[in-house]
C-alpha cells in the first residue's frame, strides 16, 4: 500500500485512495478482517501462543547482523580523559556489556527450556486448569518486563515508546529494531564525536560542550544496557519451569 508515489503528499486524498488506489477499500477490508481472524485467534486460544524462544533467536541474530554489539564494543576505544579515568569508565562500560551479553544468552536458554515445559503442559492443561492461568500469567509478565518504568525515560524524549526490547530508532519511524534505546544513544554519541573530530572547524566551546555531551551520553548508555540486563533477568527468572 504504502509505495504509490502520491503516498504522504497533498494529491493523496479519499478520491485517490476510494477511486485509483484501493477502489471500493476491499485492501482495507482485506487487512481489517485479517486481523480480526488474529485477534478471534489470540482470545480464543486456552494457551497464550507466546513463543519467546523464537523471539530469543531473532533478537541474537539480529544483535550480530545489525552490528549493535559491535558498534557498543567500539564505545571501549582510549578516551581522552586521563588514564585512570578512561581506564575506569571503560571498564564500567565493558562489565555492563558482558553483563548484557551474557543475559541474552540467558534467556535464550531459558525461553527454549520454558517452551518445553509449555509443550508438555498442554496435554494435561484440561485436567489443571490452574497450571493453564499460571502459564498465561506467566506469558503476559515476561511481556511487561520489557516495558519501562519510568514513562519512556530511556528511550529520552520518547515517552510514547516504552518497550525496552522493541521499537523504531528516532531516526527511522519505518523500521523496527531491536534494543531502540541503544540505536538513539549511540547515533547521539556518533552525531556528538563528529563535532570532536572537526576541530580545525570547531572552536572551543563547541569542542568542550561536545565533550560534556559525550560524557553524559556514554553514562546513560551503561545505565540502559544495565536496565536491559536487569529486565533480561527478570524474564529468566519468571520462565523458570514449574512441576507439572
């Protein structure tokens, strides 16, 4: 729909749209009773369909293929502070990455052991309706760990996107990614360096606020990779598997 060239100009009226590009809706009829069949499906269903041992493989693969954690590796390049400065700060950096790194291994391993456990369930859920509401509980709690607390704060100026885990980068409402929180940050962090780099076009007070800026950037990048880690660890702990 979305790729007709009067698409989000001041030619895309009704008539264009009810006469040319989608005459009588039926594409739109097409797209509202497909997802009323989804959602038929989703509040029909005794189990929650929420596989998160695939959302654990996308989100691996996604973390190498779109080098995010090679663009946060390279945030551990020399500093130009002082030695133990930099050398300290770095080192923070690196313990929340790892911390990072190892959490998403975490609930890749935990979610595959959790739908293992949800397979099994399955066949004896009619004889415990109970098991069957803990397991549902469970699905929507491990959704909402992924959820901020604190209005969107993290994702800093966004407060209408609060999913730590999903959403779109500030630079791109078109795309979804993974971790946007991340994506903003080190994009702010690139846009802050580029006014370090030119100094024979900066003068100094552009250089110092620059690097102030990249100073306060990388803080808060170590405080929303720990607050990831810690809504990570929050999933693992709610999917561990109950005695059937």
């Amino acid at each position: 729909m979305p790729s007709y060239p009067a698409y989000h100009t001041a030619y895309e009226t009704f008539n264009l749209v009810a006469g040319h590009v989608d005459p009588a809706f039926r594409a739109h009829q097409s797209c509202a009773r497909l997802l009323s069949v989804l959602l038929y499906s989703l509040s029909s269903a005794t189990l929650l369909p929420a596989r998160f041992d695939e959302l654990a493989e996308q989100l691996q693969a996604d973390y190498g293929a779109r080098g995010l954690g090679a663009r946060l590796r390279a945030r551990l390049g020399p500093a130009k502070e002082t030695t133990t400065t930099a050398d300290e700060k770095n080192g923070k950096l690196k313990e929340a990455i790892d911390l990072l790194e190892a959490s998403i291994v975490d609930f890749g391993n935990a979610s595959t052991a959790w739908h293992q456990f949800t397979e099994k369930a399955s066949k004896n859920f009619s004889l415990d309706p109970l098991l069957v509401r803990s397991i549902n509980d469970v699905s929507v709690q491990v959704e909402k760990v992924f959820t901020s607390s604190s209005s969107g704060a993290p994702l800093y100026g966004r407060p209408d996107t609060r999913n730590l885990l999903l959403g779109t980068p500030a630079s791109d409402f078109y795309t979804t990614v993974f971790f946007p929180g991340l994506h903003d940050l080190l994009e702010q962090l690139a846009a802050a360096e580029t006014i370090g780099q030119r100094r024979n076009g900066a003068n100094h007070e552009e250089l110092r606020m620059s690097e102030a800026k990249i100073r306060q950037l990388t803080g808060r990048l170590r405080r929303h990779l720990s607050e990831i880690t810690v809504a990570f660890r929050a999933a693992v702990r709610l999917m561990r598997p109950r005695p059937i």
